[in-house]
C-alpha cells in the first residue's frame, strides 16, 4: 500500500481545513514538550504568528532516564486543546501506549509514533485501525524499507493517512545528536507516494544547524519540516540545546518563504 508502483501519484492527506504533501511545504512548530499554560500558549501564538501550520508538543515524553521529565501526561493534552482552541493550530503530539489510544484519537489531530516506538507493531496495528493522520517516525537506527514496513503495518489495518518522518540516525559520528539522512528523502520519494517530512532538530541536537538543515531538506524536496521551539531552551524541561527561540524561529520562516510555497 505504501509502494509507489501501485500508487503513483503523490498522497496528499487532509486534516481539519489543510493539508499535508502536494508541492508545498507544511510547518509544524512547537516545544518538545508542553511544560505549562502559560508557556505553550506563548509558543503556539508566536509560530501561528510567523506562519506555522500545526502545533507541536509532547505531552508523553520517551525519555532515556526514568528519572528525567516524563510529560506533563493528561494535562498536558488538555493544554494544547486551549492552546489549539486559542490559536486555531491543530496539534501533533506523541502516543506511547496503545492504552491511550482512544484519548488520542478524541483529542489530537495528528498522532506521533516516535522513533522508539517505530517497530512497536502492536501500537501501529492499534493506530491503523483508526484514520486519524499518523507522523511516522524513522527508528534509531531503522533502514528505509523497515520504516516503509512499519508505514505499512499502519495501512494493512486500513489507515493510510501515513506522514513519514526523517529525524536523524544513528551513526559513529557524536558530534550532532544523529546524522541528518537527506538522501532517505530522495529514496523514500522514489519508492513510496507518502509525504515525508524533516525533523532537524532532533537530527542535529544543535539550534544553530537548524535553520541550514531547513534549507536542505527543501533542496532534497521534503514536505515539511518539525521544528522545536521553546520560550526559555535554556530552562526546558526537554531538548532545550536543539530548541529555537520563538524569535529566531519567525527569522526562519522569512528565509523559507524565500525559497518554498509555505502552506
Ligand atoms: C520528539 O519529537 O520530541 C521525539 C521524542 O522525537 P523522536 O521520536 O524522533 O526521538
Ligand atoms: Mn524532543
């Protein structure tokens, strides 16, 4: 069902009243995770203000350590329903456990698998069965084809409003975060019809490459980009080092209005 060969036109998912691949490129912004009322309704409002189209926040958080931030869990999905009421952004955010899955499907407009959660096949089955938007990401250390599997481990269920998600790999390299894989665009292009979409700044781990590595991902021809972007990274409570200022974010988007139709 993800294969190209049987599907050759590029897929263009709807959700609410936009839309997410097609030649045009879709922005969705935020923190890494939602800490407080007050602080992702000044994230939301000021990239709503520079022209993202969706909101971004965990509200469940995969932390490497039981011991870091975990989320800010229920509450944290109800603060980015007022934070989507207030500013009319829809919101992206991470499940984890296919125990909130009905949660989930009530509450947000597009469900995150994050890269640990790739190849947890139950929860893939679990989210085809619905046909909510999924944003797929690329596993740790995932080939191409095991993320087309897992896209298609959602779309055998019957779900194919699939985005995939180029977020950095691991590699032998440690000075960035992951090792931004550009070309996995080009690849999945050719082999699927599914949008795709880049995460620089979990592939950098660095705010300062995520206005360059914007700018790649359009050359390579992603549609989209996920960007953190936090009010304080240095206070955050998650990836504050590869989180922009909602400021130097809005510079960002005047350079990629330059060069992309953002939509
Ligand atoms: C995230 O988007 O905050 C996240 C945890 O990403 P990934 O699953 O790509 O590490
Ligand atoms: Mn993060």
């Amino acid at each position: 069902k993800a294969n190209r060969v049987f599907h050759p036109e590029d897929t263009v998912i709807p959700i609410g009243n936009q839309t997410i691949g097609g030649n045009k490129l879709t922005i969705i912004a935020g923190p890494c995770s939602v800490e407080s009322e007050s602080q992702i309704l000044s994230v939301a409002n000021q990239v709503k203000a520079a022209g993202a189209g969706f909101l971004r926040g965990g509200a469940y958080k995969p932390r490497t350590s039981p011991y870091s931030f975990q989320g800010l869990k229920e509450e944290g999905l109800e603060l980015l329903k007022i934070a989507r009421a207030e500013t009319g952004l829809p919101i992206v955010s991470e499940i984890m456990s296919v125990s909130k899955l009905d949660k989930f499907v009530e509450d947000v407009d597009i469900i995150q698998i994050g890269a640990r959660n790739m190849q947890n096949f139950d929860l893939l089955k679990a989210v085809g069965q619905t046909n909510k938007p999924i944003l797929l990401k690329r596993g740790l250390s995932a080939t191409i084809e095991e993320l087309l599997m897992s896209a298609e481990y959602i779309m055998a269920e019957g779900n194919d409003n699939v985005i995939l998600c180029e977020r950095g790999i691991r590699t032998f390299e440690t000075y960035t975060r992951n090792t931004l894989d550009l070309s996995a665009v080009l690849a999945i292009k050719k082999l699927s019809h599914l949008p795709v979409i880049i995460d620089p700044s979990h592939a950098a781990g660095k705010w300062w490459m995520v206005e360059a590595l914007s700018k790649a991902s359009i050359a390579v021809g992603a549609d989209g980009l996920i960007i953190e972007v936090h009010n304080d990274p240095a206070n955050a409570s998650c990836d504050g080092p590869q989180s922009i200022t909602p400021e130097r974010f809005a510079s960002l988007m005047g350079s990629l209005e330059q060069i992309a139709k953002i939509e």
